[in-house]
C-alpha cells in the first residue's frame, strides 16, 4: 500500500510508510490456514482486506516492534498511534493522526492486467 500512495503522490516527499505493526497486532481475517497469525503468517490480501475495512497509520506513528497479536502486542489505540514525551517518558495516543485505508481491494492476474491495475 506504500507504494500505490507513493505513486499516487507521483513520489512527493516525505515518504509514506504504512505501519505494519497496526496489521500484524489488529489483523484477525481469513479463514483457516488463510487466517491472519500476528509474527506467524498470514496472506497479502488479507491485509488489503483488513485496510479497507479499517485505517491504519504510518510508521511515524505506530512503530514496528517485532511482535504480533498473538506474542505480545495485542491490537489497542497506543499501538494503532503512540506519541511519548521524551522529558517524561510518558506515552499515549494523540487525539488525532494522520491514517490511511483502501477504497477497493482485489485479486489481478497476468502482467496485462496488473500494469493496468498500478
């Protein structure tokens, strides 16, 4: 997704990153072997389908941690966003910030079709 927006932004700095740790801690979709596991795996499309029924943020607001809903950082608003004073050390989740989401998600096929798609 960081990079359509950065197509779509025809590469305007600063970069986006969408923030992976808001999928990997929030993400629950698909069915069986196909569900979402956190750090253990999971499908691309399921994290198209997960942007566009919620919005995430960037990485400038929700660092990656290197843990997932199922070892240690269960999905919550501090890990969607966390903003820290660095004098006291204190975090919590700004008012407002910055996210992001997918209007359409699909599967494409062939060269053809996904150079029509970007």
């Amino acid at each position: 997704m960081s990079d359509r927006i950065k197509i779509a932004r025809k590469a305007a700095w600063p970069d986006i990153n969408i923030a992976p740790q808001n999928v990997i801690s929030c993400s629950e979709v698909g069915v069986g072997d196909d569900k979402d596991n956190g750090c253990h795996g999971g499908e691309a499309f399921n994290a198209f389908e997960f942007m566009n029924k919620n919005e995430v943020s960037d990485e400038t607001c929700s660092i990656y941690r290197a843990r997932g809903r199922d070892n240690g950082a269960k999905c919550s608003s501090i890990i969607k966003c966390m903003n820290c004073d660095p004098h006291t050390h204190k975090c919590d989740t700004p008012d407002s910030y910055k996210i992001f989401h997918t209007d359409q998600y699909g599967k494409v096929k062939g060269e053809d079709a996904m150079m029509q798609e970007i």
